[in-house]
C-alpha cells in the first residue's frame, strides 16, 4: 500500500494522516463494550452497516435496539478481499460472540441459517458474561480489521491490504468487520475475546498481535485500550503496564474510578495473573485535555478542537 494513497481524500490531508503526525493519543480511545456479537454479512456496507447492508434491516433495528445499554456490541464481519454488490444467498453465516473481562474471557463460535435466529439471545446475560448455549468454545484469538469505507475512507484505503495480507497467513482468524470507532487512528483493529482495540496497524505489528495474544500476553505499544473499561479506565491500566512493564493479558483489572471533572482518579490492580514483584495496588491519576490545534476526527466532517485522557501520575496504593 503506497502512502501516496492515504495521504490525501480529495483536496485535504486524510484524517489519519494528520492525526498521526500530530502524534494524537491513541490510550483511552477503544470503543467500550464488555461482549461482542459478531454477525457474518458479505457485500457493502454503508454508514450505518448493521441497517445499512444487506442484512435484515428489520432485525438489525431489533438487534440494535435490544443491545443498548446491555453491554454488548454488535459488529457483521466479512472475509478479507473484494465485496460484490450482489444480493445471493448466504445461506449459513458464522457468528461469534466473545466477553472480554479479564480472567473471565470466553469466545464462542457457531452457524445460523437465519438471522432471526439471533433474536433468541438474552442480550443482559451476554453483557453480563454469562456463556451462551449457542456454539462451541473457540480457544483462538481472532482479529476484526475495520474496513467500512462509508463510514470513514481512511478505514477501507488503510484497512483493507492489512486484512488481506494477513489472512493469507492466520485464515479465519482475520475478519474485515465494521466500524469500531476512531477513524482518525486507521487502520484500526480489534483482539477478541480480550476486547483490546489498536491503531494505527502495519502488517509486521498485526502478526505480533496475533502471536503474542496466543501467548497470553498484550501488546501495550499502539494500543487504544481494553473495551471492558471505561476511556479513564482503559488510560489507566495502559499506564500501569507501561510503568510496570506487564504484558500478561489478564494481570490486569480496574477496580474503582472517581471523578471531579476535567480530573479523574482510578485505581487498579496487579493480580495473580501479573509476575509477583509487580502485584498490587495503584492509584492512577489524569485528566480530559483540549489538543490543539482543531483537525478532522474523521475526513467526512469539519475539523474540531478534541480532547483526549491523559494519565498524569502513577503510584502505588498506601499497603498500611
């Protein structure tokens, strides 16, 4: 992919480009989701692809609809490679549901016939981690790559090649999937079932995703955040483990999040999953900052002034 490409979207500088020469934070940006339902639908996808695709519309409104407010976040996925326009049958389409809370991750794989199989879901339980009796355990790690050009440009001209080449190499462990926010850091990505979301992707990082995730154990660098947690949250742990350097994918939890706004102050945990020197408590302090100067969040709207999580302290909980 030549960067000459995704310099530009017309006549302005691409939204990523100008986010990642002003270095823009990527900690504390994932999209925040404690389960992921993950719904197989080839072919375009416009803006708002679950209502906007050739899936249903009428249970994607439903399916919407029931996943507010439960936790759960809803993404149709596609193999890697060229999306015909075509109106076909799919007959049985995968789907896979993951909950991302550490020490309580799970992921699970199935087919359906038909969409309105996934009515029957208890949106609460899955939200709340609770296994379906849907599919068998899948112990992979997978990798949704997003690619929905309608909803920002930079995701389909950057997303794409990424999700291609590294399908040759990892299969279906590698989706192209819709949008998971953040335009701005494309390519972007998602590990499932850990829930840890990346940005600004190249092939080399996107293997070591993989490799390491089945290893037990994250990647901290590019990383946007674990969607389990709230944005403060996610900045917090990230802190954490670049200050401790811990990478065991579960060593890590948030335990309590207090605010006086623009500050906010959260208190994490190094568990027995972490090595034992690192283990305990620590209060992470930050605060909302305005970046400057003003930039498009993404290449479809006008430039604004965004503010970003910033951790300003780390330390150790008083042990007495």
């Amino acid at each position: 992919m030549a960067d000459a490409e995704t310099d530009r979207v017309g006549e302005r500088p691409a939204c990523s480009k100008v986010s990642e020469s002003l270095a823009e934070p990527l900690a504390g940006t994932a999209a925040s989701a404690k389960t992921w339902l993950c719904i197989e639908q080839p072919g375009p996808y416009g803006p708002d692809a679950l209502v906007e695709s050739h899936f249903d519309r009428k249970i994607g409104a439903e399916l919407a609809r029931r996943a507010a407010g439960s936790g759960v976040r809803i993404q149709l996925i596609r193999r890697p490679g060229r999306h015909a326009d075509d109106h076909s049958s799919l007959g049985e389409r995968q789907i896979f549901v993951a909950h991302t809370r550490p020490g309580r991750t799970w992921l699970v794989a199935g087919r359906i016939a038909d969409p309105s199989q996934l009515l029957s879901f208890d949106f609460g339980a899955l939200g709340a981690g609770v296994v379906p009796s849907f599919g068998r355990p899948d112990p992979r790690t997978l990798l949704l790559v997003c690619t929905n050009g309608r909803r920002d440009v930079c995701c389909a001209l950057r997303g794409r090649p990424i999700a291609q080449q590294l399908a040759r190499r990892f299969g279906d462990q590698v989706w192209e999937t819709t949008h998971t926010g953040g335009h701005r850091f494309a390519p972007t990505a998602v590990l499932l079932p850990v829930g840890y979301l990346y940005g600004r992707l190249d092939p080399p990082f996107a293997e070591r995703l993989l490799t390491e995730a089945a290893a037990g154990r994250m990647v901290p660098q590019r990383c946007r955040g674990r969607s389990t947690w709230s944005p403060a949250g996610q900045v917090a742990e990230l802190a954490v483990r670049d200050v401790m350097g811990e990478c065991g994918v579960d060593a890590v939890v948030v335990d309590e999040e207090e605010y006086d706004e623009p500050a906010w102050r959260v208190r994490v945990s190094l568990n027995g999953h972490a090595r034992p020197d690192v283990r305990g408590s620590w209060w992470v302090d930050g605060r909302v900052e305005t970046l400057q100067p003003e930039r498009r969040t993404s290449c479809a709207k006008a430039p604004v002034v965004p503010t970003a999580n910033v951790a300003t302290s780390v330390a150790r909980c008083d042990m007495s």
